[in-house]
C-alpha cells in the first residue's frame, strides 16, 4: 500500500483468519443443516471484511449496517446455491456489492462503479512508486521508533491515514481498502467490483497518491 501496514496487522486489523476450501465445505454443510456453531464460524471469518468493505461503500455507519444485515440474511438464503465456482469470500463480497449497488440505486445514485473516483485527481509522480505499486522512496519512516514518541507518532499517523481513507471517492477507498487493509489480490478485486484490471489500476494508484500527499504533509508539519 502507500504504506507499510505491519502495525495494523499487530493491532489485528487486517485479512481475517482464512480457511482452508475443504473447511469452508465443511462449514457450509453444517450451516445447511441448521448448525449455530458453524454460523458463528463463518462470522469469525468474513464479518470483519464485510464490514469495512461496506463501510468503505456506505460512508454512513447505519446505512452501512443496514447493507451489511441485507448481505448476511442473503448469504444464509444463498448457501444452498452456491457451487463453489468462486471462493467463498469473493461470492459473499459480491452480494454485499449488490444490496450496496441497489442501495445505491435507491437514492438516485445510478453511475457504475467503476466511475466514481475516476476524475483526473491530482497525483504524485508515478516514479515514486515501484513496479509492484509500493513506494519507491518511503516518507519518513520515524513513527517506528520504539519510543514513546515514535508510538504517539504511529497511531497519530495511522488515525490520519484512516480518516483520509474515509475521505477518498467511492471507488477509490473501496479498491485502497481491499488491496491494501485486506491484503487482496488484483484479480479478486476486479471480480468483486466488476471493474478491469486497468481501472483497478488507476483506482489504486490515485487513492495511493492522495494517502501518500497527506502523510508526507503530516509527517512535514511535524518537522520528520
């Protein structure tokens, strides 16, 4: 990502615990014949993810929810269905994707995905970022220091990232949050989203950009 995101993983945010396809077989079957106790498993699993990505869709919290619950009472009415042709995380995003779409649909809001957050923002030379998409020349990297102040400085910055993640285009946070907060591959993202690899592409590297312009701008006022 535009940064490097080893503290969240610490702090437990992040790729949720994952599950052997087999498992997910497992759970599956246990959940279709009524079982609590796979449910809550399958909870474990890909709540978290859900959640952000629906936040990272719906920026308002109830709104959010209101998706989030839609999805889940879909997913448990689709298990019988689904055939496995997808992974199992990637055929529930895309029901999320659909309540959030319809949502929405429902408040006049009827642009594709893919073209929201695709106006020309105004970006960082493409040079400081490397051929996989991570930065060339990190920022300043002080918010590691082990110290006191090296420890306020991280979560200060990483409050600031976060608030700047909420700010970005639709697109743009959705593609930022599960690229590089759920660690997903590419083409997982363009399957989810619909989108192209290209506009995938393009989607991450601005949002990448306006992350990486407001951490340096944090990290200059602060004299790093």
């Amino acid at each position: 990502m535009a940064y490097d995101d080893t503290s969240a993983r610490e702090e437990g945010v992040g790729r949720p615990p994952s599950v052997a396809p087999d498992g997910e077989a497992a759970i599956i079957a246990r959940l279709l014949t009524g079982d609590e106790a796979a449910f809550e498993t399958l909870m474990t699993l890909h709540h978290p993810v859900l959640s952000r990505l629906a936040r990272s869709i719906v920026k308002n919290p109830a709104v959010a929810e209101e998706v989030l619950q839609d999805t889940w009472a879909a997913i448990l009415d689709g298990l019988a269905r689904f055939e496995g042709r997808a992974a199992l995380r990637t055929w529930m995003c895309r029901i999320l994707m659909n309540h959030a779409k319809r949502r929405w649909a429902r408040e006049a809001r009827t642009s594709p995905f893919s073209s929201f957050g695709d106006s020309a923002d105004v970006a960082v030379d493409p040079s400081q970022f490397s051929a996989g998409g991570f930065w060339a020349v990190p920022p300043s990297r002080a918010w590691d220091e082990e110290t006191p102040e090296g420890l306020l400085l991280r979560r200060e910055i990483r409050e600031a990232l976060e608030r700047e993640i909420l700010r970005l285009p639709e697109a743009q946070r959705t593609v930022v949050t599960l690229r590089d907060l759920e660690g997903w591959p590419s083409d997982e993202v363009c399957n989810v989203l619909e989108i192209s690899e290209s506009n995938q592409r393009v989607l991450l590297h601005r949002g990448r950009s306006r992350l990486r312009t407001m951490l340096e701008s944090e990290l200059a006022a602060r004299g790093r």
